[in-house]
C-alpha cells in the first residue's frame, strides 16, 4: 500500500510546488520591473515548517510580530538578518535583542522609540507609520481605521530621532488593504510614504515597507499587476533608488493546502439527504466566519439527482454543517469530499476541540498531485 492509501481522512495536503511557484511568480514579476526589491513571507498566515524551508532555500526573507514567531524562525535556522519585526515588543532588552542579532526592527509607538534614544552605538531602524488620513475613497478602502503605527503628524517621532545621530531610520512601513485590496491602495501608500521622506529630508530612508494583503487570483489581480503599480509609482516619484519591502502572507500560501474528508454515513429525513463526513466544519472554519468554501465532489455517474443534500461534520455541534448542495447527483457512502485553497491561516488555528488535529501530509510524501477534479 503506498503513503497516499495509508493517509487517513480528515487531512490536510500541502503541495509545496504550489508554495515555490507563487514565490517564483513573483519574484520574477519584480526581475521583469527591473527591480531588486524583497519579498519578506509573513508567516503568521502559515508557519508550517516545510513552508518555511522552502521559502528559506528560495531566498525569501520572513515578516513577524512576535517574540513567538521570532523563536519559530530560530528553531528553523533561518538567517536572522533576512528577519522583518513589525513589533508589538515588551521591552528595551527584546527590541535590542533583535537588533544586535540583525534583524530590522520596525517601531509602533512612540514609547517604544524612547526606549532607545539614548543609544550609544550606530542602530539602523524602521518605523510603522499611520496614515490612515489618505483613507479618503470609501470604495478603495472602505471605512476601515487602523490601530498601528505612528501618527507622522506628531512632529514628535522626527525630533526624538533626530536628537540622537546613532539612530538611524532605514526604513518607512505601513500595512493596510482597505476593503477592495486595489493594487492602487499600494500606489498611493507609495506616494505617501515618498512624500513624507521628501517633505521631512529622511534621506536615511533607503527602504519601504508597504505590507501586505495582495488578492492574486485570475478574476482579481496579479502579482505583476501589484509589483508595477507600485514600481511606477516610484518612478513618478523619482525615488527609483528605493527598495521596496513586499510583505505577502495569503498570496503565497493560500493555494497550497487542501482538506480531504470522506463521507461515512448517510440517511434521509424530511425530505433532506444527510452525508456525514469524518471531519467536521471547526477544522474548516474554526471561528466559524466562513460560508462559502472551494470544494470538489465526485458525483457517481449513474446516480440520481437529490434536491438537497447537507455534508455534516461528525461532532455533536447542531452548527457542524459544512456544506448544502442542491440538485446534483446523489453521493455516496465512501466518496472524498477535497477542499482546496485553505493554505493561508486557517491550519494554525486549529484547536483539538471535539476532534483531534487533523494530520498534515506532503504531496512528496506520496509522489500525488492534489486531486484536480471538475
Ligand atoms: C498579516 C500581515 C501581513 C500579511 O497579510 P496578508 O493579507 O496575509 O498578505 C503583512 N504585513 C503585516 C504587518 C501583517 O500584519
């Protein structure tokens, strides 16, 4: 019996060939724009450690937020200059902990800027600005307000840096992508942060940061469609000279991972067909926000048309229904029911509530592709 007949349901399968050509995309999308920028995983989206791996042999840099990332990233031996920490820190000792390791460290708050003002050793530094003021179009960004970063209006942040020449701000960073997630919200974050640089003589600046939360699928956008919005913004703005920091979580990983459970039991009751599957709705929806999910049956080719059939989990959760499918050919007993695109976040959150975790396995593993069905 091969690794895949061995493979019980409910389980996940991540293709990692899936993880290696979304970066290859784009990092080539940036080679075509002519541009040496960076494209740093946030790993909070999945930190599988074989995704991890192969991003690391891929060159990829790594975005966190966390003393509990920082360590994950320890444990998997990557380089610790190639680290961006967008932090929420906890002391003077964990911010210069990781700058002494030669990670760029990016700063929040004002507070956390005090913490190093007396420095008396060079320092290169980013801070995460606010600037949610340029929210002014609601259908690029809806009405969405952001609780990080500095607010570049507070004159402070400027005068505090300045005062100590050790301190030397390398990098401007801000994350948001509105409700739309429109390449054009990063032109304008772009244009933003060039004119801060310009209007404040930041010329240390050799860096922007400008987040994440790219929507890259053929009914939406492409890497390349981000990479040369934001490439020309920089050129309009004669600040070609800058590198820019690409902080992808979703877009990397989200194809990479499907969910695989098998129907085990069926009956029928008031008019409705019951397929009870081995897994459950909490390993695909944990908080239990989502209603629609990418999935693939096999339809028996002979089989009668049923007008509802409900896919339930095997919990005792009244809620545990993961699926209503209406007028197609009645499955059965036996049958795999293969979620896909589920690589981003959802893994992590898992919890062992009512049901074990299911087991994570490789395509390598196995030698299989994910299953491509109609
Ligand atoms: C979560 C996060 C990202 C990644 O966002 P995606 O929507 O997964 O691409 C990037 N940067 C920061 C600061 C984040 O918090």
């Amino acid at each position: 019996m091969s690794v895949c007949e061995e493979m019980k349901t409910p389980y996940f399968l991540i293709n990692l060939n899936r993880v290696e050509q979304n970066y290859t995309t784009f990092n080539n999308a940036i080679e075509r724009n002519n541009r040496k920028d960076i494209i740093a995983y946030s790993i909070k989206a999945n930190y599988d450690r074989n995704i991890i791996d192969k991003l690391k042999h891929m060159g990829a840099y790594f975005e966190i937020c966390s003393n509990f990332e920082f360590n994950k990233l320890c444990e998997y031996e990557v380089d610790l200059k190639k680290v961006i920490i967008n932090g929420l820190f906890r002391s003077k000792n964990e911010i210069m902990n990781y700058i002494d390791n030669g990670s760029l460290v990016i700063f929040d708050t004002i507070s956390q800027l005090r913490w190093i003002q007396n420095i008396d050793y060079p320092i290169q530094i980013g801070i995460r600005l606010n600037i949610d003021y340029i929210k002014n179009d609601d259908s690029l960004y809806g009405c969405k307000i952001s609780r990080f970063g500095i607010d570049v209006r507070d004159n402070e942040i400027f005068d505090l840096i300045q005062k100590n020449k050790n301190i030397m701000i390398t990098c401007l960073h801000c994350h948001f992508s509105g409700n739309s997630r429109d390449p054009l919200i990063y032109a304008a974050i772009t244009t933003e942060l060039c004119r801060i640089i310009r209007e404040n003589r930041l010329s240390s600046v050799k860096m922007i940061d400008i987040g994440g939360g790219y929507k890259i699928a053929p009914q939406f956008w492409s890497f390349n469609d981000y990479v040369h919005t934001v490439t020309s913004t920089l050129v309009k703005q004669a600040m070609e000279h800058l590198t820019v920091i690409y902080e992808p979580g979703n877009s990397l990983v989200r194809t990479s991972c499907s969910y695989i459970t098998k129907i085990i039991d069926e009956k029928n009751m008031n008019g409705i067909s019951y397929l009870t599957v081995d897994g459950t709705r909490l390993h695909l929806s944990p908080k239990n926000e989502r209603n629609k999910f990418d999935y693939k049956v096999k339809q028996q080719q002979d089989g009668i048309i049923v007008s509802k059939q409900l896919i339930v989990g095997s919990t005792c959760k009244e809620s545990d229904i993961i699926l209503e499918l209406n007028n197609i050919k009645r499955l059965s007993v036996g049958e795999t029911i293969q979620f896909d695109n589920l690589g981003a976040y959802l893994i992590n959150e898992i919890s062992d509530f009512l049901m074990h975790k299911p087991e994570i396995y490789y395509c390598d593993q196995c030698g299989c592709e994910l299953e491509e069905r109609n």
